[in-house]
C-alpha cells in the first residue's frame, strides 16, 4: 500500500474528517508526523472515526531536515507527503524537494505566510503598492511613527486566525497594541499595514502546476472594527468574471500554481486588494461546505494532485451555501452548548457542529479562537437557506457563567 506522509501541527476536523478518509478511499497508507503527538493519538485513540492514520510519529515538524532524517529511516518511499497547517506548507515543500515529489515551490509558500514577505514580493511584481512595515519593538515603532497612515492594521507577521489583529486610528491607539501584544510575547515581529476599506472576498482555486481552476469564493461578514472577526460567509462572490480574473493573475504572478489556495481581498473602485495569500485549502469548515455546495471530492482532488496526477476537468454545481460562526460575547466557564445536529429540509441541508464543550473556560481574544459553534448549509435557493439559517440561529443559546 502507497504511504502518504502527512505534516501536521495541532489536531484539526481538516485533516482527521476530511484529508485522512480521503485518504483512506483513495487506498493510502497514512503516516502522521507531528510536534503534538501526544494529542493526535488522544484524538485516535476513540472508537467509531471515519478513518485512522498508520502510524503517528512525533517530530520536529517545523524543521525540515527532522522530518527528511525521519521518513529516511522508513523501509517504505512516500508516495506523496502533504500538510494542511498554515504553519508546515514550506516544511512540506522542501521536504517533497528533497524525495523529488509534486510539490509547491518553497519560496512560494514562505512568502504567502511571512505577510511581511509576501508584501514585499507583491510591491516587487508591481501587483500592490501597499504601505507596510515591520516592527519588533517600542523603539522601531517610534522611528517609523512619521511614517504611519492611519488607519493602520496591526497583526503578528505569521499569524493566523485573526489573532492578535486591530485596527489603530492614531499613535496612541497604535503604541498601547503593539506594547499589549509585546507584554505577553516580547519583540514577536509585527507587521503594520495601511488599511483597506471595503468589503471582503476570498478567491478558492487548485492547480496542477499547470492550469489553475478556480472554484468560486465567499463574500464575508467581519465584526466591527478594531477587530476583525469572520462571522459568517456566502458562497458566490457577486464579481465579474473580469475582477475575479484580476485576482487570478495576480495570485498567478505571484507563483500560486499547485495544490489548494485561499486568497482573501478587498473589492475597491481601482481594483482587487490583497489581504492575504493562505497556499492551502480553506479552513473554518468551510472546506466541508465548500465539498457540500460543489458536489466534488475536493479532499480527494487535493491528495490526487500530490500524488502526481494532474487536475480533472470540475463539474461544479451551482447551489447556494453560507456558514455563520457563534462567538462568545464574555469570558466565563460555558455552562450550556448546544448539541450537534444535521437537518435536511426540502432541498436544504444543515448542519450544526459544536467547537466547545460545556465545562471548558472561555478567554476572550477577538479572534477565530472565540467560535463556540458552526452553523453552514447547502440548498439551491439562497433566500429559502437564509431564512432557514436565520431560524435556526435564533433557536440556538449558550450559557456561559462569570
């Protein structure tokens, strides 16, 4: 049996209910590599999931030359080594060098996740001119204070999820963020943005190193500023064909080419602007709803393409979807949650999934990391979706204790 070597960080529904039983139909063996090892057996070590990894080992997944020294000790060649996480994709791509395997270009993926990097090479190209900057401390944010359009977005230069990002209206606001954020991880290298107004869009597309598709994209709902939380998201962009293929040649330009890749931007008088390049698949649960709503085997596509094979000709179905995500509005101990449901209805599935259990302490961070639960349908017709998904979301409540 052919061994797909995952990389993967934290424990995520991505990989364990999507990418692992893709694996599975497509008679894969999977070998899991990962820093948390301890967890991802924990997680496994329940009865009843839809599929199982092999083995587990734990590594330095982070560092590239651990895992290379790991997987040759192995009797077996992998056939494809693959990761979902933000955090391993340049990881991922030079290990898959090294054993000469389809994989993405390394200087690609560390640019679309170092955002500081990827403004660079977007200013490079000539594709976006956006004012930027890095700073890693008090006395760097002050030589650069003359040079601030505010405005301003604040945001760890490899964050993920949210976390950490604001917005600053004047120096004072833009000081007492950077030294918040500097209190709890010191000289965490920040990037400071000029701030674009107007609504968000992502852009989904898949590549074989040769011909890129694109799938679709979402409009999304963010809460108000200064943070900048997705509450919830529509499939279908509203674009012309002509915007969305600004955005394709731009992402083009800048090396996406393989694999999965999840491009957010801002729809402005003068054009697309990027926010960011996430050279993987869509996360949040929108890459089950995404799956849902197209009616294709988008876990199986992606694996498919690591293993060589080049991109299918995609019958995409036409059906309306949007995902709402419940935030904890306090922090507290959550004493009720509702349970997890799937609704069919007519032509309308629905589905709920908890993200946190009754018991568990809730910390707000005006981030993803504050979702209690999610819900997200599928339906051809979007207002019937819309209004069940309104129902739904009035009947649903949660307790959380001071």
């Amino acid at each position: 049996m052919q061994e797909l070597i995952v990389l993967a960080h934290v424990p995520t529904d991505s990989i364990n209910d999507g990418f692992i039983p893709a694996a599975q139909r497509l008679g894969l063996s999977v070998v899991l590599l990962t820093d948390h090892a301890d967890a991802h057996r924990q997680h496994f070590n329940q009865v009843g999931l839809a599929a199982y990894p092999t083995e587990i080992i734990a590594c330095d997944v982070f560092n590239p030359l651990a895992v290379i020294g790991a997987l040759t000790c192995r009797t077996h060649a992998a056939a494809a080594i693959f990761s979902n996480s933000d955090h391993l994709q340049t990881s991922t791509a030079i290990v898959a060098d090294y054993f000469d395997l389809p994989r993405k270009d390394w200087h690609v993926t560390y640019r679309a996740k170092n955002k500081a990097e990827m403004r660079s090479r977007l200013q490079t190209r000539g594709l976006d001119m956006l004012w930027h900057a890095v700073v890693c401390d008090m006395a760097v944010l002050a030589q650069t204070a003359d040079q601030v359009p505010f405005p301003c977005i604040v945001k760890p230069r490899e964050g993920v999820a949210s976390q950490q990002v604001t917005l600053s209206y004047n120096h004072a606001e833009l000081e007492a963020q950077c030294a918040a954020i500097w209190s709890e991880q010191p000289e965490l290298p920040l990037l400071l943005e000029e701030y674009i107004a107007g609504p968000l869009y992502t852009l989904e597309t898949l590549g074989d190193g040769k011909q890129l598709c694109v799938l679709g994209g979402f409009q999304v709902t963010l809460s108000p500023p200064p943070y900048f939380v997705e509450l919830e998201a529509s499939w279908g962009t509203g674009l012309t064909a002509a915007q969305e293929a600004q955005v394709v040649d731009m992402i083009r330009s800048f090396g996406i080419g393989f694999g999965a890749c999840h491009t957010e931007f801002v729809m402005t008088d003068k054009g697309p602007r990027l926010i960011e390049i996430n050279y993987r698949n869509i996360g949040d649960y929108r890459e089950f709803l995404l799956q849902d709503t197209l009616a294709i085997p988008l876990f199986e596509i992606v694996l498919r393409l690591y293993l060589g094979e080049p991109l299918p000709q995609l019958k995409l179905t036409q059906n309306a979807a949007l995902i709402r995500y419940f935030t904890a509005q306090s922090a507290g101990r959550l004493s009720d949650t509702p349970e997890a449901f799937v609704k069919h209805a007519n032509d309308l599935l629905v589905t709920y999934k908890p993200l946190r259990a009754a018991g568990e302490i809730i910390s707000l961070t005006n981030s993803n990391k504050d979702y209690l639960g999610v819900l997200r349908g599928t339906g051809a017709d979007g207002q019937r979706l819309a209004l069940e998904m309104d129902r739904i979301s009035r009947s649903l409540t949660w307790g959380i204790a001071a």
